[in-house]
C-alpha cells in the first residue's frame, strides 16, 4: 500500500519506518473490522478515529520492539 511513499531512493531507516507504519495499518484494519456486540456505524466512526490518533504511537511501539 506504500511502498512507493518514499519513492524508489529510501534509507534504511525510511524503509524501517515504513515496515512499521505498514504493520499499525494492518492491526488497525483487523481492529476495525472486528465484529463484537456493538457492530454498528458509530463503532466503526468510533474506531477509525481513535486509531487514527494513535497509528504513529503504535508504528513506534511496533519499531521499538524490534530494536
């Protein structure tokens, strides 16, 4: 989904950046998508705006583990 974000010159870290961004998008989708007791529109709006805020938190936390 990405991968031409930083074109096709990219350091290592910009490639580790995008790993880690690429793999928060992910566990976003899956948490989105998740059905539970409360599978509505206003769960979905819920959910996308809270893991909107937080993807850059969860791509560090994601590159940090892998330190």
């Amino acid at each position: 989904m990405l991968e031409n974000y930083y074109g096709i010159d990219y350091t290592d870290d910009e490639k580790k950046r995008l790993l880690a961004v690429q793999a928060a998008i992910e566990i976003a989708i899956a948490s989105v998508s998740a059905n539970t007791a409360d599978s509505n529109n206003s769960k979905t709006l819920w959910d996308l705006k809270h893991v909107a805020q937080e993807i850059g938190a969860l791509a560090d936390s994601i590159q940090a583990a892998l330190k």
